[in-house]
C-alpha cells in the first residue's frame, strides 16, 4: 500500500495542502498582528494628540480665568470709585440743600414775622378807629338826650341809653349791580353764605322795625375788604363741609367778572390765623387756588329761538320763564398741601360729588358747565384782589396767543380762550332774546319792529357785547333801566363806537385780547370820594 503510487501522491498532496494552509495561517496571524499593531501606533497617537489638546484647553481655560478676573477685579474697583464719587456729590448737594433751607426758613420767620407785627399794627390801626367811631357815636347819643332832656323837661330812665345800640361799623365797597359774591361750603354753589359779610346800615332799635328792610338791603351790597379762607375740612357726622373755604365771585360775563374783581382790587385774600399757624409748622406757605366756571346756554329758552323769544311775550304779555342760566364765577380757596392725600381725601370726593350734581342741574335748566383750572403760577397769600385781575387777565391773553391745533378739546393751552368765546356767544344770543322781549311788551304796537330786533342776521357779532353791555355798572338789580341809565348808556356808546374807529385794525387782530387792563377798569371806587 505504501509502494502504491497512486496513494503516494495522494499523501504528497494532501501534505501540501496541509503545509500550505498552514503557511496561509501564519500569514494570516501577521497581517493580523501588524494590524494590530498598526491600531495600537494610531491608538496611541490619537491620545497623544488628546492630551496635547487637553493640556492647551487647560491652558487656555486658565489664561481666561485670569483675565475674567483680572477684568472683575477693575469693575469692582471702578465700581468703588464711581459710588464714592457719587457718596461725595450726595454728601455735596445735600450740603447745600440743608443750607438753602435753613436760608429760605430763616427768610420766611423774617417774613412771617414782618407780617405778623404789619398785621398787629393793622389790626391796632383799625381798633382805634373803630373805637373813635363808637366813641363818636356814643357822644352824639348823649348830645341827643340831652336836647330831648332839655325839651321836655323830663328825666328819663337810665335804661334808656341802652335801647338804642350803637352802628356797626360801615365796611367794604358798594357791591356792582349784577354781581353776586359770598362764602359758600362747595365750590360755585348757587346759593352764596352772606351772613359773615359786613353790612352797610347800622342796626336799629326795636322802635324803629321799619329800617330793618334797608338793613338788610344795604347788607347785600358791601364787598368784605378782607377775604378770609380756611381749609377744605368735612364736618364731624354731617356729610358737608365747612363754611368759609371758598368764596365764589359770580358776573354775567367774563368781563364783567374781571371788571368786578379790579374794581374790588383793594381787597385782600388772606388765610385764616389757624391756615397760617399750620403752614409755619410745616414750614410751608399757603397758596391760592382760583378755578373758573362758565355756564353757557345750549338755548335762549325751552322751545323757543332769538325771535321766537319775541313773539312768545306778544302771545302770552308776560317774558318766558326759566330762562337758561349764564354767568361766570371765579372760586377762591386754599391750595391743598399734598395732592395725593386731596386725592384720597372724604373733602375731594364730596367735591367731586357736587361738580356732577351741578353739571346735571345745569344741563337739565338748558346751560353747560365747563371749569377752569388756571395754569398759571398762583400767588400766595395773602394777595389782593387786582393781583388776581392781573393773573386771569395774563392767563386769557396766554391762552389767546397759544397756536390753534383746529380743535377746541379741553386740556389745551386755547382751553380759557375757547370757554371765553362761546360763553360770550351764548351771553349776547340770550341777552338780545330777552332785550327784544323787553322791547316787544314796552312797545305792544311796534310788534313788527319789536320782532324783527330779536331776528336780525346783519347785526355784528363783535358789536353785540358791546352795543348791550348787561354787566355795566347801570344795570339796576331788578334787572331794569331807568331814564338816567339810559341816557348814561347812550352816551357811553357813542363813546365805545368812537373808540372802536381808531382801534379797529387792532381789534381785527384775533390773537390780541386787551393788554393793558387799566385801559378799560380801575380799581378806584369813585363812591367813596364824593
């Protein structure tokens, strides 16, 4: 079997094959093995590499830190430096404001101590000249009863010198015609508190009841030379305010209102003694706050236009009734010291109750109400009257010469200009209807002239206010015109017409509203010096 050559070269090659494969074998376990280690040479190069990046990522992480750092560390030091130069500028300026108040206090106690011995010497002053008068009276008195003693040849009783009470003493200006002024408890309320003004007729003695009806006419037209306002305060378990925190002046135009308040120019608005007592606490001063209402008619009358005015009083003989209220009112009080305790405040919300009562009142009698809050700088009391003539006067020429924006929107600087020239519209339109009223029942047989005068449409809107002027000193209180009134009236027309030629470029100048007030009022009572 061995000598068999068929089995030999079956062995040889099976051998060869075996020999071969393992030499396929061992040049796999080398390529194997060199790729191993080929991996391995890259392994290692690769944390070679990795380290290298970690240490520069190290470093550059530090690098950062330092700077972050470095830069923190200058913040912190700038910041240091910037808070104490602020420290030193604080420090600087409150300084200075401490000096600057302790300055204007020290000026204030002058001023404040000034006023006080001005206002003792006053009040001395008018002491002596009030017990002079009495003095005076009590002296004529006895002179009487003595004569009457003398006459009769009788004694009296010596109660009898204390029956007639000596005159209370005769203050203030005589009240214009169509102008009304009081206290009141709420700002602009209709009905005016006259009882603390002065009256102007001596009080009489039971014996003679007949001078109490002149008493108290002539109370009604004494203006107080002294105003005095007290703080907006609510009355304990009533839900009012107290009297005597607003005065209310009220005419039937804006410049009869003016014309009234510079005639009365030689009154003083002054704060009560408690207001200044409080405000010397505070080291504060109390200044004045002046607001304006307008109420203009929406309508001559219910139902009834200028002409229709007319025709209505030929119908009926009588002039129509409920006419539409118009005036204007200026309302003194004390500014509140801090606006938002006012804000807060029970006083703020009955105010503000009572405004919205009064534009319904008004809105239901045919009138809008419109208030006016001067924005100019209110002066502080105490203040006489002609400075607030000059300050409505600045404000309405201000108001005036502001740029139209073509809207009469309220809140605007033109806000005073706008209320003047429709409440003058509405005054004139409701005037002229009542005056063609007043012409048609005088005259029953001109009915056609008499209709025709409430009616015209040539007539002049400027010359209107000025040909009827209804807030002049002639107009008697009962609304009527005597012969002498009228004369007067003519002849101050003639002299208005005349006037009105030379200055008529500068009326058409809209933007120019009279700037000189002493041109047209004086604060000079002409009553009072012969």
């Amino acid at each position: 079997m061995d000598d068999c050559p068929g089995c030999q070269a079956e062995m040889d090659d099976a051998i060869k094959a075996s020999v071969e494969s393992a030499q396929q074998e061992d040049q796999k376990r080398q390529q194997e093995k060199r790729e191993q280690e080929e991996l391995q040479r890259i392994y290692a190069a690769n944390a070679e590499e990795n380290e290298r990046q970690r240490r520069l990522a190290d470093e550059e992480e530090r690098v950062l830190q330092r700077a972050m750092e470095d830069s923190r560390r200058e913040a912190e030091e700038e910041a240091q430096r910037r808070a104490h130069h602020e420290e030193v500028l604080l420090e600087e300026s409150r300084q200075h404001a401490l000096r600057e108040r302790e300055q204007a206090i020290q000026r204030e106690a002058e001023m404040l101590e000034a006023a006080k011995l001005a206002s003792a010497a006053q009040e001395g002053q008018r002491r002596r000249e009030k017990e002079a008068l009495q003095d005076a009276e009590k002296k004529a008195i006895q002179l009487s009863l003595q004569e009457q003693e003398e006459d009769s040849y009788f004694v009296p009783d010596p109660k009898r010198s204390s029956v007639s009470s000596l005159g209370v003493e005769q203050k203030g200006q005589r009240a214009l015609a169509g102008v009304d002024f009081g206290y009141s408890s709420l700002p602009f309320a209709p009905k005016l508190d006259k009882s603390s003004l002065p009256s102007g007729a001596s009080s009489s003695s039971p014996s003679t009841p007949s001078t109490g009806p002149a008493s108290a006419a002539t109370s009604r037209s004494l203006f107080p030379p002294s105003i005095e306002l007290t703080s907006v305060t609510k009355v304990a378990g009533k839900d009012d305010l107290a009297n005597g925190s607003f005065f209310v002046i009220r005419a039937p135009s804006w410049k009869s209102l003016l014309r009234a308040i510079a005639w009365y120019g030689n009154t003083r608005v002054e704060p009560s003694p408690e207001q200044v007592a409080a405000a010397s606490d505070r080291r504060s001063r109390c200044v004045l706050r002046a607001e304006v209402e307008f109420i203009t008619p929406t309508r001559v009358d219910v139902g009834h236009g200028v002409g229709e005015h007319a025709r209505a009083s030929l119908t009926t003989g009588v002039l129509p009734r409920n006419p539409s209220p118009a005036h204007v009112s200026l309302c003194l009080s004390i500014l509140p010291g801090e606006a938002s305790a006012w804000l807060k405040s029970e006083e703020y919300a009955l105010v503000r109750r009572e405004s919205r009562r009064l534009d319904a009142w008004y809105a239901g009698k045919g009138s809008t109400r419109r208030l006016i809050q001067l924005a100019r700088q209110p002066p502080s009391l105490p203040a006489p009257l002609v400075q607030i003539a000059q300050m409505l006067h600045a404000s309405h020429t201000f108001s005036a010469a502001c740029p139209s924006s073509g809207s009469t929107a309220r809140h605007s600087p033109r806000d005073l200009h706008h209320a003047i020239e429709r409440h003058d519209q509405g005054f004139v339109q409701k005037q002229k209807a009542w005056l063609a009223a007043s012409n048609a029942l005088a005259n029953p047989t001109d009915k056609r002239a008499s209709v025709q005068s409430g009616t015209s449409p040539d007539e002049d809107d400027e010359d209107d206010d000025d040909d009827v002027d209804f807030g002049d000193f002639s107009l008697l209180a009962d609304g009527s015109f005597d012969a002498q009134d009228k004369v007067l009236m003519g002849k101050r027309q003639r002299l208005k017409a005349k006037v009105k030629r030379r200055l008529g470029k500068r009326s058409g100048d809209g933007r120019v509203v009279d700037e000189d007030l002493a041109a047209w009022i004086t604060p000079f009572d002409v009553s009072q010096h012969g």
